[in-house]
C-alpha cells in the first residue's frame, strides 16, 4: 500500500515537472522570437548604412594609432586630435585623388565617344616603339590600320572595344558617388575615435559572450589585421598610386587617369607599379628629348621601388596573407561594391582569413591537450 502511495507520489510529481519544462521551453521560444523580430527590424533600418559604418571602423581602427599619436603631441586634445586626422584625411580624399578621378573619367568618356564617333584619331607612332623587337611589326601594322582607315580598324576591334568600353562607363559613373562614399565615412570615423578604447571594450566583451574564453583574442587580431594590412597594403598602394599620378599629370603623359588607376590595382593586388612605370619611361624616351626624360626617370624609379621601404616600416611582420586572398577581395569586392570595395575587399577578407588560422590553431591546441 504504501509502495503503491509513493509510485502514485511519483507519477504527480513527474506530472509536474513536465509541464514545467514545456512551459520552460516554450517561455525561452518565445524570449528568442521576440529577440529575433526586434534584430531583424534593427538590421533592416541599420541595413541602408551598413557599409558606411564598416568602413568607419576599418579606417577609425587604421588610423586610431595616428590619432593616439597626435593627442599625446597636443597635450592629450583628443578632439583637435580627431578633427585634425579627419581633416587630412577629407584632403587627401577630396584633392588628388578626387582630380585623378576626374581625369580618368573624362578620359575613358572621349574615347568611347571617339571611337563611337569615328573621330578617333592616332598619334603618330614613335620610331622606337615601331623598332622594337617581337612585337613593333605588330603595333606598326595595328597602328597603321587606325591611322589610314579609323572606319576599319573600329570594325575591327569595335566589337570588342565598344561593349566593354560601355561595361566600364557605366561602373565609372559611380565614382563620384564612392568619392561622397568616402568622405561621410570619414567624417564618421572622426566621431569614433574619442570613443575608441570604450568601443572596443564593449566588442570584447560582446565577442566573449559569443566566443568564450577567446573572443578578445579574437577581436585583438582584427584589430591587428585591419591596421596591418591598411597600412601595409592599401597604405602603400595609395601612396604609389598618388605619386604615380601627380607626376603623370604634371609631365602630361597621356591617359594619366587611366595609368593611375591601374597602378593602383597593381599595388593592392600586390604586383607593383612597373607594369605601367617602366612603359611610361619608354614612351618618355622614345618621345621627349633627353633632359625631361632623364628627369622623369628619376623621379619615377624611386616611386616604383618605394613600396620596398615602406611595406616593411608599415605592416608588421607577424601577418602573412598570402596574395591570392588579397586579389581576391580586391576582385570580389570591386564588383560587389565598386570602388569602396577595392579597399574594403582585401581587409574585410584577410581578417577573416585570420581568423579562421587563429581558430583553427586554437582547436589544435585544444586537442593536443586532451
């Protein structure tokens, strides 16, 4: 009797406890659901900005040292340091590269307008360029074609020429919206660099709640990638990019907008300069009389070879991103965002590159000790 009293104890308690558990389950269903409706709202309002505030953060993190720099100089000012840094940067943005903007617009819209036109016309083509070995028949012949019958060098080449001319226009007509891209990123960058260290106090935590116990780590890295490979890479290749340019302009090489950008491609994707350097110092001196040839070999060398000197001063030695994921977020991120994503592309996807070997070492060492 007793025994059947304890069983029947038993099966009310289990009673419930179960509906205790389903109520349980269903109260956390519900907390999730709610906190699920209220991320997706917040993502979609926060969505239309989202690149803006990204690219706030790459460049506040990038040029945060800068600005720590520059406070301690003015007697710990940190927003004279900020508005400063800001500043330099809205001119760097609006000034050279915003006219090498400029110029490679207006130089790829007379050609497609040229060649659309049949107005086209060559210049006469060097001596030198014409004697070259292998391939100066070839260009003679090409050139020769243009200059005697511009009509049937465009059927010729047109084909080819005209679709991918306006493929490339229709990409350049939004550069001067990735310039105002820049330049409100900037601005918003300025207003995150007082706030910093708290800022990033708050994403350790945040990560630590996500990736316990080594979310910090986590987010140390980023930080270090972000600022390595923005200085290291980008850094460098805007610096080339920009020389390279304002010598082009002010030597009046033609198609300067265009070799500009290309040089700065170049250098993102970690190939270098020379591939536009070296045949504009040939040009020069199968063109130009001796003295500005040797001058504008002078000056172009050093920034060919720059790279050299500062890649080693600006990129710590602990990262090493292996190329292939540098052009591909160079490649990928131009055509997923344009000209914001020639920059972002290489960052966005090393940290993560990072992160993933970080990861993957961490449950190594994990496994080693079990």
């Amino acid at each position: 009797m007793a025994d059947q009293s304890n069983s029947d104890i038993s099966k009310n308690a289990q009673a419930k406890v179960e509906p205790s558990v389903d109520a349980k389950v269903i109260d956390i269903a519900i907390r999730l659901g709610v906190l699920g409706l209220f991320a997706y709202f917040s993502l979609q309002l926060v969505a239309p900005f989202f690149l803006f505030l990204l690219w706030a953060v790459v460049l506040t993190v990038a040029l945060y040292p800068v600005y720590s720099w520059l406070a301690k100089r003015l007697g710990g000012r940190k927003g004279l340091s900020a508005t400063l840094v800001t500043l330099v940067c809205l001119a760097i943005v609006v000034g050279p590269v915003a006219v090498l903007v400029v110029n490679l617009v207006d130089t790829l819209q007379t050609w497609y307008h040229a060649i659309a036109g049949g107005t086209f016309k060559f210049p006469t083509l060097p001596e030198k360029l014409a004697n070259a070995p292998v391939v100066g028949s070839k260009i003679a012949e090409m050139w020769d074609l243009a200059s005697r019958s511009l009509e049937q060098f465009v059927v010729k080449v047109g084909p080819t020429l005209v679709p991918a001319g306006e493929k490339v226009l229709s990409v350049l007509a939004s550069l001067s919206g990735s310039v105002l891209f820049f330049m409100v990123s900037i601005i918003v960058a300025g207003f995150l660099f007082v706030p910093g260290p708290a800022l990033a106090s708050g994403a350790k935590r945040f990560a630590d709640r996500i990736i316990a116990p080594r979310g910090a780590e986590f987010v140390d890295l980023s930080g270090a990638t972000i600022r390595n490979v923005s200085r290291g890479v980008i850094g460098v290749a805007v610096i080339q990019g920009l020389l390279t340019g304002i010598l082009l302009v002010l030597f009046a090489v033609p198609f300067a907008g265009v070799l500009t950008f290309v040089t700065l491609i170049l250098c993102i994707i970690q190939i270098g300069p020379a591939l536009v350097i070296i045949p504009a110092i040939i040009w020069a001196w199968s063109s130009w009389a001796v003295v500005p040839a040797i001058i504008f070999t002078a000056l172009m060398v050093p920034v060919m070879l720059i790279d050299n000197v500062l890649r080693p001063l600006l990129m710590s030695r602990g990262l090493d991103v292996p190329m292939l994921v540098i052009l591909i977020g160079v490649f990928g991120g131009t055509i997923a965002y344009g000209l914001l994503g020639l920059f972002l592309g290489p960052v966005i996807l090393s940290v993560f590159y990072e992160l993933v070997i970080a990861w993957v070492k961490v449950r190594e060492e994990a496994d080693e000790e079990i």
